[in-house]
C-alpha cells in the first residue's frame, strides 16, 4: 500500500496532469480554426510513429552496446524495459525525479549487479551529453546567419550539456586525491565534515571506477553506442517537423523555416527538467504557444500542438506503463527487487 508520502506524491502529479490538459485546452480554443479541426493524415501519424521507434530502439542499443564495451552483460529486453521504465517515471514525478530509481530496479531485476548498474546508467547520461553536444554543434553550423534566438537557444542547450560535463571533468580531478581520508582544508571551508564528506567521496570513487571503465572498454563498441546516442538526440527533435511538414504539404521546406521547428521543441526538452512540476504542469504547453505561433501555419497549430504533445509525452507514459510500469511503481514506492532469471 501507498504511504502517506506517495499519496501526496500522487495528488501533485494528478493535479499537475490536470493543469497541462488545462493548458493544452486554452491554447487549443484560442487557436482553433476557422473551417474547424483538420485531421491530421495518415502519413503523418505514420512517421510520428517511425521517429518514436526509432528514438526508443536507439536508446536501447545505446545502452546495450554501451554496457558490451565495458564488457556488462544485458540483455535487450532488459535495457528495453529499462529505458520504458525511466520514460514512464520520469513523467509521472517532479523533474523527472523518479527516472534514475526505475532503471536502476528493472537492471537489478535482470541481474546487474551495484557497480555495473551505476556504470551503465552513468553511461547513459555521459553518451546523452556527448551527443547533445555534437548536434548542437552541428545545427549551429547548418542554422547559421538564421537569427540571434537560433545561437541563443544552441548555446542554451549546448552549454547544459558542455557545463554537466565539465563538471564531471572536475570531478574525476578530485576522485585521483581526494576519493579516500580526512575532508581536506578547502572542502572544511564549505562545510563538508566527516559525515557528508564521506558522501562527497563515496561519488567520487564511483566516478573514478566509471573513468578507469571508459578507458578500458572497448573503442569500436563505444562508437556504435555513441550513435545510437546520436540517433536518439535525433529522433527526439525529428517529431515536430515531421508532423508540420506531412500535416500540412504545402507548408514551405526551407532552412528558415525548419530552424524554429528543430530549435525549440529541443529547447523545450531539456529546459522543461528544470520545471518541478511532473510533465512540466502546462509550461511546456505554454511555452509551446508562446514560441511556435508563427512558426506553424495556423491551420494546424492547434492540432500540432496535441499531437506533438501526445507522441512525445503521452505515448512514452503508454508504452512505459504497459512495458515496465509495474517496475516503475515499485521503485518510486521503494519495494524490494525481484530478480529476474
């Protein structure tokens, strides 16, 4: 049973999913056009379907190929079921909070073993970061002279990533000194005692374990994983061009026009983590209004911004639930792993 906890937990995610329906509502009858709702054509969901494949299996190669160059056995159901798991949680608890505790469950349950779970799901994170990096990277290069928003909104994302991954930089610099004894002088200076200090260096030596793994695994493996972590990046911000572009075939395809498209909706994405709120409680939904109006012809922008919504978010919810919600559920509860054969 659901403790008190939980239910309050509950209670914010349902009034949050309230909220972004509310919102998602509002945008909807402001934008409704006037000869009514058009359909959106088949092709279109037909290649909203294609990019939410192709993200997910891309993920999951990504962390199989990734765990088979650090020489980590895993299945690919289990790293399916992993990755649906962290997608459904992630969107049911505030900031995605509750993503890390799912994935972390479903690879117990399929026999990995602490450090070769922390490595694996560190691996994830590091490849996502790499990538994100290298697309930015990329679409600054084919949206330039496009705009000051398009470098700003780059640099945004790029510099997320650039900074998370600086950060973990700094700290493998600490864990080769700092991974075992006494708090030095400047880490007393910021108030990190005995206690807390062994917290600082438990990481650290998780870290230096998952640097000393890098080195180590194997190079050719690591590049494919790499663009699994590419393709993923991809297939996430392929999903609003594609439904404009097939939804509405007489929209122009150009440059200047693909540049909003791709631009914000990965914005959204990784800017959405910083909004408490499970699902984002209708600020992606606003957001979505406030950027996109003029981007998207006003014949489908309504339409758009349900189904954008609904094959970027609501989908992996399904999907997730029907995979590995029950893992999901009982990681968020704090439950007990059952092994898996």
């Amino acid at each position: 049973m659901l403790g008190a906890v939980s239910w309050r937990r509950w209670v914010v995610t349902v009034l949050s999913f309230a909220l972004m329906l509310g919102v998602s509502g509002w945008v909807v009858a402001r934008n409704w056009p006037a000869g009514g709702m058009p359909w959106l054509p088949l092709v279109a969901h037909a290649g909203l379907l294609a990019a939410f494949a192709i993200e997910v299996l891309a993920r999951t190669f990504k962390m199989q190929a990734s765990a088979a160059a650090c020489r980590i056995p895993l299945r690919f159901g289990t790293a399916l079921r992993t990755c649906l798991a962290g997608d459904f949680a992630a969107s049911v608890t505030p900031a995605r909070s509750g993503a890390e505790p799912a994935r972390f469950l479903v690879l117990a349950e399929g026999g990995a073993t602490a450090a070769q779970r922390v490595l694996v799901l560190f691996l994830e994170l590091f490849l996502e970061l790499g990538s994100l990096v290298l697309v930015c990277g990329g679409l600054a290069f084919a949206f330039r002279g496009r705009g000051a928003s398009s470098v700003g909104l780059l640099a945004l994302v790029g510099g997320y990533a650039t900074f998370v991954l600086g950060l973990a930089a700094v700290g493998w610099v600490l864990s080769r000194n700092n991974a075992h004894g006494p708090p030095p002088a400047w880490a007393r200076r910021l108030h990190l005692h005995a206690g807390r200090w062994r917290v600082v260096q438990r990481a650290l030596r998780e870290l230096r374990h998952t640097a000393q793994a890098l080195r180590d695994a194997h190079k050719g493996r690591m590049a494919l994983a790499f663009s699994g972590s590419l393709l993923h990046v991809l297939g996430k911000v392929a999903a609003l061009p594609l439904l404009v572009y097939l939804g509405d075939p007489t929209f122009p395809r150009t440059m200047d026009t693909l540049a909003p498209l791709v631009l914000w909706p990965l914005a959204l994405f990784y800017g959405g983590v910083a909004v408490p709120a499970p699902g984002g409680g209708g600020a992606i939904e606003g957001a979505f209004a406030a950027v996109l109006t003029d981007a998207i012809p006003p014949a489908i922008f309504a339409s758009s911004l349900l189904w954008w919504r609904f094959y970027t978010f609501y989908l992996y919810i399904l999907v997730g639930g029907a995979a590995a919600g029950d893992a999901a559920l009982r990681a968020l509860r704090g439950a007990p792993s059952r092994r898996h054969a």
